[in-house]
C-alpha cells in the first residue's frame, strides 16, 4: 500500500518511494530506498517538498492515529509495447572519470561526431538513404563519453555556431537522449535506440529552404509554418532508408508534440505520445534554449530548467524530472553566487545531491574583482558554501565563462 503523507510525518524505516510537489527542489537523485539517516530526513523536511508517497508494503507505515492524507494501491506501471530489434552486443563496461579527465576526449568525439553527421546530411540531401551502420558507431561513441561522465560532451555540444548549429544540435540531443533514457532505467538495447533517434531527430531539416533555415531573425508565419513541415519531412526520408528503427521513425515525427495537445505534427495528446517522443521533446528545446543563436544568446543552463519546469502542458513531468535529474539543477556551465557572496561556474555534478555540485569559484562580488580560481565541492561535508541563486551570464560578461567551466582554450569561439 502506498501512502501520501506530509514530510513532517516522515520517520527513519520508511520507505520513500516518491517526491511529490516542488520535486525541482529536494535533495536527492534517487527515490525508491528506506530512511536510515536523521542528515537524509532533516534535508528532505528543510526542502520545499510538502508531501512525499511511502510504501508500507516495504518500510515503516504512519502511527495508528495519524491518517495518511492519501492511500493508493500500488499497480504494476503500464509499460508500452517496444520494438522488437536484436540486442546488440554488451558494451564493455565503462569506467567513471572525472569531467576535466573526459572533456579533452569529449571535444574530439563532438568534432568527429559533426564531421559525420554534416556529411550524412548531405548525402540525404543528395537523395541517397541514411547511413544506419555508420551512425550507429556514433552513438557508441558518444554513449560511451555519457558513461564516462555525462556532462563532459553534453556541455560541449550546446557550443555552436551559426553555421554549425543543426549538426551539433543532433549531437547533443543524442547525448541527452542516452543520459536521459540511463537515468529512466532503460537497458542497453533501448538506450542506443534514443541515442540514434537523438542523432536523426532533426534529418528532416535538410528538406527545408536554406534561406528560411538559417536566417537570422525571427520567423514570418509563412516561413515557420514551412518549418513545421520538418518532422513529417524527415519521417518520409527514414522511411525510404532501410534499417531505420520505429523508436527513430517515431522520435522524428513526433518530437514536437506537446502533452496538452498543442504541438505539431499531429496534436497528439499525453497519452498517445510514446516515452520515446517526450524524451526528445524535452532534450530538444533544451539544447534549443541554451545555445547560441544569430536572433539571441541562449539561456543559462539552470535558468533553462527553471523556465521549462514553468512551461504548463508542455512536457511529460515525469519524464521531465527525470531530464533534471540526469543534467542537475544547476548543470555544466551554469553562473552561480555562493553564500560567501563569490560567483563560480557549475563544472561538474555530484552523485550525492542535485543542489551541491563542484563549483570553479573565480569572482568575488565583495571585492568586485576577479580572484585566483579555486574549486569548490559543495558535497564535501566540510564545506561551508552552498549555492543562493543562479546569475545570469548576459549581466556579468565574462568572456571566459566556457573556458572556466571546461579548461580547454578559446571554447565556443
């Protein structure tokens, strides 16, 4: 039986099974475990959360007397049918780095990766079908940086320029898409297949004008609803290509559909949209948001979140929360003030709590100057810091923000 009841109910033996309310906010990147630790309750009781859900069939029930505010049988989840494709063979493991260990290789996989990706485009763009074998190997590739450390090649994507926007762009709705489906639990065989739908999301843009596809402004409504036209485009073009799998083909047709019914192609609704097609619904606007473009600057990565968790009818929450989860409150690259008053930038996530990553602390607003940077890992017991509120980027103008957050020079430039 599961019980929601309210966080000044929670007690040590309880089973936590799921955050309920402001869950942008609590602590912890996992639910599903008992309560052994005062550190873990106080956490969770000074955090926004209201309201949890426990399981008594696995933890501690609330004291007679004291009625749950709700009780709900626990039934199985409904899992959706998935494609019967062959598995292919189990990766090697893969063993953890840290994100100034990966970030070198992960530059050169992003380099390859677009190399690979503008020449794919172009031989669709010729009429020929799509390189299914050669795309899988990029997959691999960057599933493999993922496994190392996620936010290395994630971070490094969302650079762009103009001119290589659309390829990069497919490159990191990949590497979203595979950290992403790691985080929701899927297995191996199912974790590639995003990855390829991440990597051929947007196939369909090769169909469009160049002139409305790159132009540096906004949009007329005759030229977005040519845009529009992207997602059918690039499912008629995979459909001609053998090999394509369904978890792709329904990925680009249906990445634009929003939950409420209001999104393109085919106004789906909730429940007709497939976990595969939210998943890249939200990794897609996300790398939209937080890159660069000729008509804007792109968001701070956690000020991105923080809107998108605004967007009512927009994404699946679940699904959402568990993209948070996988990039962090405050992602790679993202501008911070610590309570001493220093400005640092997010360079690195920590396992034990989405709110306490390792900072690159290089400002001081006491003093107005920069200082000798310093890191800072806000997991670390003994680390009086801890993060009060996101800045924003455009009002500082630090050139350097990439290359502080990366170590490697002239980044984005």
């Amino acid at each position: 039986m599961l019980k929601r009841i309210h966080v000044d109910q929670l007690q040590l033996g309880m089973h936590l099974k799921e955050f309920c309310g402001s869950w942008i906010d609590h602590p912890f990147w996992r639910t599903g475990f008992v309560l052994k630790d005062l550190k873990d309750l106080a956490l969770i009781q000074a955090s926004s959360i209201k309201e949890v859900m426990i399981d008594c069939s696995l933890g501690l029930d609330v004291p007679a007397g004291a009625p749950a505010i709700e009780e709900v049988a626990d039934t199985p989840a409904v899992i959706e049918p998935e494609p019967s494709i062959p598995a292919p063979p189990k990766p090697p493991h893969t063993a953890p780095v840290t994100a100034s260990q990966e970030v070198e290789r992960a530059a050169r996989i992003c380099l390859q990766s677009k190399a690979a990706v503008v020449s794919m485009f172009e031989e669709v763009r010729m009429g020929r079908a799509v390189d299914v074998g050669g795309a899988r190997q990029l997959v691999e590739d960057i599933a493999d940086s993922i496994s190392r450390n996620p936010g290395a090649i994630i971070s490094l994507a969302r650079l762009k320029t103009a001119d290589d926007y659309t390829y990069l762009h497919s490159v990191a709705v990949c590497a979203m898409m595979v950290a992403l489906a790691k985080q929701l639990g899927l297995d191996e065989t199912k974790t590639r297949l995003c990855g390829m739908a991440g990597l051929l999301h947007d196939m369909g843009k090769v169909a469009m004008p160049i002139e409305v596809l790159n132009k540096p402004g906004k949009l007329t409504d005759a030229e977005f609803d040519i845009m529009r036209t992207h997602p059918t485009e690039g499912y008629k073009m995979l459909m001609a290509s053998p090999g394509v799998d369904a978890v792709s083909l329904d990925v680009v047709l249906h990445h634009h559909e929003k939950i409420d019914g209001s999104g393109y192609p085919e106004k789906l609704q909730s429940g007709a949209i497939s976990l595969y097609a939210k998943m890249g619904a939200v990794c897609d606007v996300y790398d939209a948001i937080t890159s660069n473009r000729p008509y804007k600057t792109g968001w701070d990565p956690a000020e991105s979140l923080r809107r998108m968790a605004e967007w009512q009818g927009h994404f699946d929450a679940k699904v959402f929360q568990a993209f948070v989860k996988s990039m962090g409150i405050y992602p790679v690259g993202s501008l911070v003030r610590l309570r001493s008053g220093r400005i640092g930038v997010v360079t690195e996530q920590s396992r034990k709590s989405l709110t306490m990553p390792m900072i690159k602390v290089f400002f001081s607003t006491k003093s107005n100057m920069r200082v000798v940077p310093v890191m800072v890992d806000l997991s670390q017991p003994s680390t009086l810091e801890k993060i009060t509120s996101r800045e924003d980027p455009a009002q500082w103008n630090f050139s350097d923000l990439n290359e502080l957050w990366s170590g490697l020079p002239n980044l984005g430039k």
